[in-house]
C-alpha cells in the first residue's frame, strides 16, 4: 500500500501553547486513496497536529510536504490553495448565516459585476445536500436552527463540495444519527474510492477498523506509532491508545 | 427574520392567523412592521399632544417633518456605519468626538486656512474641504482599527480613549472658538432652502424610485423562477409594490408642500428681479441634499452589507470569528478596514453637521455617539454581534430624532429629554430581546 511519493507528509511536527507541548515530534503520512486513523485520548494532540496542516495554526518547528515539495502553510487560505479541506471538530460555522452561506464562505460565487451570486450558491447547496443528506430541508434559515447533525452535515458538504485532494475530519460523526453514520461511511468509502486521502480522526474503533488502513495513534502529544489496521486486532489499537505502547507483533 | 443577509427565498407555508400569512406571503420583517408603528405612534402621539394642550399639533406638518429629515441625517449616516461596527462584536464610542475634530478642521480649512491663497468663496474650496474630512476621517479611523485588531485593545477602550481625545483636540485646534461662517457652496449640503432640489427634482426622483422598486420586485420574481424556488403570491407582490411607491410617492408630496420662508422668498425675488404676487409666492423645498446624501449611503451600505463578500464577511466575524477566520477571511484586515469606513462616514457627518450649523463649534457632535449607537441597536443591530440591518438602523434614527424633535416641540427641557432617550433605549434593547426570543 505505502507505495510511491505520499500525498502528504508532516516531519516532525511540534506546537507548543505556554508551557504544554501538544504536539511534539509527530511525523504521519497519507497516500492518495488511504484513510489514515489519528486516534488517541482527549487532549493527545490530534486536532492540534491536523490543524497545523489546515492552516489554522502555524507549527513551531517541522516540515509539511504535498507530493514530495516542501510547502509552507500559514493560513486556512494557503491550505484550500492545496485542496486541503477539514471538517474542523467545532465545525466552524457561523451561526448567523445559512447553510449556503456557510458552505460558500470566503468562496462565494459572484456575478460578473462581483456581486453575490445568493441563487446559485443555493441552488447547489441544495444539489450537494440532496447527496450528502436527503432529507434535509432548512435552507433558509440561519444554522443555529438546525440540529447537531443536520449542522454537521453542512460542514461535512462544505469540505466536500471544493473537489479536496486532502480531506481531514474531526470526528465527523459525532453528532450523527445511526443512519447519518452510516452515509458518513459510505462517503468516506466513496472519496477514497476517488483517489483522496483522508486524515479521519474518530473515537470509536469499530469505524476505525472499518473505514481506515492505517491507524496513528498519540498520546500526550506524542507519536506512539503507526500500524496497518488489517494487521492488527482492534485490542491491539485499544492498548496502544490506553498503554501508549506498540503492540510488539506489529513493531 | 432578523438574520441581515436575506436568504435567498423564504418558505410560503400558509397556514396560521391572516396575520401569519400575510407576513409570510409578503416576506415582510415583522421587526421592521414595530418599527414602524412605533415611529407612528410616536408622531401621531406627539401631534395629540400638541392638539390637546397647546391647541394646535405641529408635529405633522410638513415644516416639521422636512425639518426632521434633515436633522436625522448627521446620526443617519453615522449609523449605517455603527451596524457594521457593532455586528463585529465592537463598538465605537467616538463618533461624536471625532465628527467634532473633523468638523473644526473643516471649518478653518475654509475659513482661515485656504481663503488667503485661494480667494474667499473659490468654487473649489467646497470640494477640497469634503474631501480632507472625508480622508480625515478614514484615516483616524484606520488608526482605531489597527489599534484594535493589531494590537488586540479593546474597542470600548480604544474608541473611549478617542471620544476624550478628539474633543480636547477639536477645542486645542482654534482654542474653543467658534468658525463661521463656511463656505456658502458648502453650505448647501447641510440643507435649508438653497441646500434642497426643489419641486420638480423631488417628483423625477420619487418617479425613479418608484420605478426602481417595481424593477427590483420583477427581477427578484424572475430571479427565483430561474432557480425554481417559491414564488410569492402575486398579491403579494402588487401590494409591495403599491406599499414602497405609496411610501415614497408620499415623502415627495411632504417635501413639496413645504415652501420657502417669507423672508427668503422675498430677498429671492428682490435678487432676481421678481415682482412677488398678491397671495405671495410658494416656491417648494423638495428634498434636502442631506436627505439624498443619507439615502445614498444607505442604498450603497445596503448593497455593501448584503451583495458583496465584504458584507458577508462582516456578518460572518459577528457570527463567529473563530469560524471566519479558518475559512480564509482576515479577520484584522476587515476589522481595520470597517473602522475606516465608521470614520469616513463621521467625516461626512461632519459635513452635513457643520454646513446645517453654518459654522464649526467646539461642542459639534457631542452625545452623538450615544444617539448612533441607539439608533443601531434600536434598529435591530444585536450587541451580541452576527445580526443588523442598514435599512432598521436609518428607521432607528428617524425615531431617536423624532423623538428629540417631538419633545423640544412640546417643551421639554434637555434634562427630561434626555431621561425619557435613556429610557427608550433601554425599553428598546429589552423588547428587542423579547423579541428574539420569541422568533427564535
Ligand atoms: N489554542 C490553545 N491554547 C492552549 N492550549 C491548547 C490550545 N489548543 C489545544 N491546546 C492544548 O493542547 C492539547 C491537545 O489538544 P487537542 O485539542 O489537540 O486534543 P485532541 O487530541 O484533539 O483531543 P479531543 O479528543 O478531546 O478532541 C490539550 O492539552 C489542549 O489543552
Ligand atoms: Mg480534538
């Protein structure tokens, strides 16, 4: 599988905030078609060491590299310039807009006069919401109308609907119901399918055995290793996470 | 429907009392329809008044309400610029201050500073002034932007900071005297009968107007048949239309039926060599220049707060600035640039202040800030930040001011004046709550 350049590449990464290292020395890397797991206990350090990569924070010390270049990413903007797309773990949505305008934020659609083009954005909002979530209705209402899920589904169509190369997801379906779960999977299937790589941070290992083929597991802000999920027995991810220790046939 | 950027359509769910179907046919903000009725009741309560105690209202009298338009023009225009402000979750407490600084700049500009070079009464000493406050203003501006959003100073104390230094800086700039007066083309954009377009001009503009709004309404019409989204009932539609060119239509017949002042009349005609009938000589106002001056901020800050991605983007950083700024938007540069913006807009404040006023005083804008941060928040403006309309903070003026007007009318002194404005502030901020409440 971990053929050829990889898709992405973080070496070394460190970001500390005061006196706490909350990331320290990690390196993990992600192939084109490859969901790679970050997993690890509340406060190991995962949204911080993704959030390096989307831009949102700038890491202290390290190396990011997108097919082999070296890149520098100092903002969510030089991200998306990369099709990195994130479904950050507060969803980042502005409560007061709709779901259109928040799918298209700081993208929206213009005329040819620069004006706002309000129909067509909506207009696809609704095409990639009748994908993503077919039942949903609210379209012209501000988000903090919606649902836990139904706001989760926005941030999952906005991440989305941008054709990413590098897709990141922090815990996507925390909020969702058993039947949104299950589409959530299925789309994750679909995009890899496609060729994408997807950085999925998840708590429940069941889905991580199911939709990853690697799992980077961290502990206190450092790397306790990275395996290949059919290798391994979900115990074994299970003790990496609690003992913060590689299980010695998979070493 | 406080939400500022309109979603694209609404639903037409008909169901409920008439009264919810109407607004849902209409897609009328039924905040707006308080607002509106509160403005009513204000002026019809002021007009009783007047008849009951003094014997004759004179509230609604064409001379008062044209003096009303003009004199909520100077608040007006600093309000369209508060929204902005205040739905970024700041506030700026020195509007007053620095229409003041601005204003006295201006002042000796055209009376002490340029005359001597360029001759008293040169046509482009107007200009030239406009244009320095106008600058003036975005610049001191910038520098409570950069102040707030670079070196992370609160708004409050920044702009706190700015109302007691721009007012010592205005009495320091001519030692508290008093300039006047300005330039005479000058002062024709603070309104009086000079300073107005006339008869004619207010009907062609009302006829534009109202052909605007038809226009507008037909192209969203067709707009949302495009995509496929609801319609709205088309008497609904028609009863918009006949609403906005009735509305408008009867703001033109207001200003026309108010007439120049004997005195000038007479001196008018002295100068141009007319003989003054009989029965005198009834030349109308029309529409004051601050009037067309505030409307056209207002039209532009409308179309800027909800067709352009800096409007958007404003609303998003009230919404949630952590949200905005991962999506891209440079959440400091915006800030900046909006604050640039509240000071350009206090420059032409000032414009409008000074030539109404004829003349520059040290005490110019003072407690402005407090009646443009009102006429926001009355207006629907959350200091919560995220929500605000242009359109609900022009109507919050136009109660603050009538509200001022209606008391000096019937008598009341500043003091009591200004117990009952601190008063419907408050009432105003708690109704606005309940309100939300309520539509959430
Ligand atoms: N902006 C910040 N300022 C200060 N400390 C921070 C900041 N962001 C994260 N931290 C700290 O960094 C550490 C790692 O946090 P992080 O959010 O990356 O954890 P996580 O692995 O995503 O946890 P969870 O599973 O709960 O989401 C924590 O100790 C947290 O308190
Ligand atoms: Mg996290």
């Amino acid at each position: 599988m971990n053929k050829g350049t990889p898709l992405v590449e973080m070496r070394d990464i460190s970001i500390a905030f005061g006196g706490i290292k909350a990331v320290d020395h990690v390196s993990v890397d992600l192939h084109p078609g490859e969901v790679v797991g970050l997993l690890g206990h509340n406060g190991a350090g995962k949204s911080t060491l993704i959030k390096c990569l989307s831009g949102a924070y700038h890491a202290d010390s390290g190396q990011i590299l997108i097919n082999g270049q070296a890149v520098s990413i100092n903002s969510p903007r030089d991200a998306r310039a990369q099709n990195i797309e994130t479904i950050y773990q507060t969803l980042a949505l502005a409560d007061n807009l709709t779901a259109a305008q928040n799918l298209f934020l700081g993208r929206e659609l213009v005329s040819s006069r620069g004006f706002l083009d309000e129909s067509t954005m909506e207009a696809e909002t609704r095409k990639i919401m009748g994908r993503l979530n077919p039942n949903f209705r609210k379209f012209n209402v501000p988000v903090s109308a919606l649902s836990g899920g139904q706001r989760q589904s926005v941030a999952i169509a906005r991440a989305v609907y941008f054709n990413a190369k590098i897709l990141i997801m922090d815990e996507p379906t925390a909020a969702l119901g058993p039947q949104e779960t299950q589409m959530v999977s299925e789309l994750i299937q679909e995009l890899k399918a496609q060729g994408l790589g997807i950085f999925l941070i998840e708590h429940d290992i069941h889905n991580v055995m199911k939709l990853c083929d690697r799992a980077s597991v961290m502990k206190n802000g450092q790397l306790v290793g990275t395996v290949d999920v059919n290798q391994v027995t979900d115990e074994d991810i299970l003790s990496m996470i609690i003992l913060g220790k590689k299980p010695a046939k998979a070493a | 429907m406080t939400t500022a950027p309109r979603p694209a359509h609404a639903s037409h769910d008909l169901k409920g009392s008439p009264f919810a179907r109407f607004v849902a046919a209409t897609e009328i903000d039924t905040r707006l329809m308080g607002m509106a009725g509160a403005l009513l009741l204000i002026w019809f309560g002021f007009h009783f008044y007047g008849v009951v105690f003094n014997g004759e209202g004179f509230f609604l009298t064409p001379r008062n309400l044209w003096n009303l338009s003009v004199q909520m023009c100077s608040i007006g225009v600093m309000a369209t610029g508060m929204v902005l402000v205040i739905v970024t979750r700041n506030i700026d407490l020195s509007v007053g201050s620095l229409l003041g600084f601005i204003g006295m700049v201006m002042g000796l500009l055209q009376v002490e500073w340029l005359p001597p070079s360029m001759g008293l009464g040169h046509p482009a000493i107007w200009i030239i002034t406009v244009a320095v406050g106008l600058s003036l203003g975005a610049l001191i501006g910038t520098l409570n932007g950069v102040l707030i959003a670079y070196l992370a100073i609160p708004s409050f104390i920044v702009t706190l900071g700015g109302l007691m230094a721009w007012r010592g800086a205005a009495f320091l700039m001519a030692n508290g005297r008093t300039i006047s007066p300005v330039d005479t083309n000058f002062q024709l954009l603070g309104g009086g009968p000079y300073g107005s377009i006339g008869s004619t001009g207010s009907w062609i503009i009302g006829i534009i107007a109202c052909a605007a709004v038809l226009y507008g309404l037909l192209a969203g019409r067709k707009n949302r048949q495009k995509h496929d989204f609801p319609q709205r009932p088309i008497w609904a539609e028609v009863f918009m239309g006949a609403l906005g060119c009735a509305l408008i239509l009867g703001a033109v017949l207001v200003v026309d039926s108010y007439y120049w002042p004997k005195g000038i009349v007479k001196a008018y005609a002295e100068a141009n060599n007319i003989i003054v009938p009989p029965e005198g000589l009834f030349i109308s106002l029309g529409f004051a220049y601050p009037v067309l001056i505030l409307v056209t901020v207002a039209l532009l800050m409308t179309v800027l707060m909800t067709r352009t991605r800096f409007g958007r983007y404003v609303f998003a950083i009230g919404g949630n600035p952590e949200a905005a700024a991962l999506s891209g938007i440079n959440v400091r540069w915006m800030t900046v640039k909006i604050y640039a913006l509240m000071g350009m807009l206090a420059g032409l404040s000032a414009v409008i202040s000074s030539a109404r006023l004829t003349s520059a005083t040290n005490a110019l804008g003072q407690t402005d800030e407090l009646y443009v941060i009102a006429a926001a928040v009355i207006g629907g403006t959350s200091l919560a930040g995220g929500v605000g309309t242009i359109y609900g903070a022009v109507l919050g003026a136009l109660v603050m001011e009538s509200l001022r007007t209606g008391m000096v009318l019937i008598g009341f002194d500043t003091a009591v004046q200004n117990i009952v404005v601190g008063l419907v502030l408050i009432v105003a901020v708690y109704l606005d709550i309940i309100y939300r409440k309520r539509t959430k």
